[in-house]
C-alpha cells in the first residue's frame, strides 16, 4: 500500500455501529423527561421541584452517554459520548446544589444558568460530533441545533421557572422523537457504511 492510500485509510474513520437497544436508552429517557415536564404543569412554579425532575433527567441523560460511550469503545466515537455524559452528570450534580453556591442570585437564575450551559456545552459537543464521526451528522447537526437554541430560550427567560422547565421539556420531548425515528432508520448506517468501504478500496 503506497504512502497515500495509507493517509487516506487513516483519514476514514469507521463509523460507530451501537446496538438499537443502546441507542432507545436515550430515546427513552427523553421522552419520559418530556412527558413528566407536560403532566407536572400545576408543579412548574416549584422551584425545588424543577430541581429534582431536572437532575433525575440530567442523571438519566449522562448514565445514557456514558452507556453509548462504553458501547463504542475501541471503535471510535466514544470521546464525544463520554463527554457528554460527564456534562449532564455534572449539570445533575450542580442543579440541586444552585441554591446553596450564591444565595444572593436567586434559585431559579442559578438553575437556570446550569441548565443553559449544560445545553450550549452538549450543543457544541453534537456539532463536532457531526464532523469527525461519519454517519451520525443529520442527527449530531439537529441536536446541536435545539442544544444551541434551548441555552437561549433559558438564558432569555432565565427568571421564569415554568418556561425555563417547559422549554426543557420541549426539547427533551423533540430530541427523544427524531433519535428514536433515527435508531429505526438503517439508512443512514448503511449509507455510511458504503461511504466508508468505498474510501477504504485501494486507488
């Protein structure tokens, strides 16, 4: 094999293949998150009950991660999931502990706060995802899309714990429906897969 098909082999990275199952832990996730947001309306104005959904949702996403993460060991991908589920570990953690790190600022901007980090910084992550781990850009670029979008929402309304929450339902309830449509989708896996075998054939 000449100097320049092994650059190119190198340059192809395999796309990771996580079993469905792996996959709808997340999905499931999500959408319980979501519809727990939905049926606990009246609740919304409780502050200290918006921390515990939270960080139970939270806790939920980043044990998600960090099992796709395990999943994908050894074959590529596993950093961005790793990452992620650290992130919504960490942001689990800090949600209930907001009240108690600057009493002065308010629960709800503290909260607040934590929540739209946690939503820029996994944004962010979805779109470098989208670059260096083929087939997964069509779901990485839309995730980062709505990450992007909910840290603004909450940072704009970060005053208002019932839009603060029911955003992070909304989210929760769209993200959950486009994965779990995508983890029954073999397209895009086998569409992946050809790129990956046609880079990989010898010039």
């Amino acid at each position: 094999m000449t100097a320049a098909n092994m650059q190119a082999a190198e340059a192809v990275t395999p796309p990771v293949q996580v079993s469905r199952a792996i996959r709808l832990v997340r999905v499931i996730v999500l959408i319980v998150a979501g519809l727990a947001v939905a049926f606990t309306a009246p609740m919304h104005e409780q502050i200290g009950f918006d921390q515990t959904l939270l960080c139970i949702s939270l806790a939920g996403l980043g044990i998600a991660h960090l099992l796709h993460a395990l999943a994908a060991r050894g074959r590529g991908g596993s950093p961005i999931a790793l990452m992620l589920g650290i992130v919504a570990i960490a942001a689990a953690v800090l949600v209930p502990l907001s009240g108690m790190a600057s009493p002065d600022l308010g629960v709800t901007t503290l909260v607040s706060i934590t929540l739209a980090v946690w939503a820029l910084v996994s944004g962010l992550l979805e779109f470098i995802c989208a670059f260096v781990q083929p087939g997964s850009r069509q779901d990485a670029l839309l995730l980062g899309a709505l990450g992007v979008l909910l840290s603004m929402l909450i940072l704009v309304f970060r005053n208002d714990p019932v839009a603060v929450i029911g955003f992070f339902g909304a989210y929760a309830v769209l993200a959950g429906v486009f994965l779990g449509i995508s983890a029954f989708d073999n397209r895009a896996a086998g569409a992946a897969a050809a790129v990956t075998a046609a880079n990989a054939q010898p010039q």
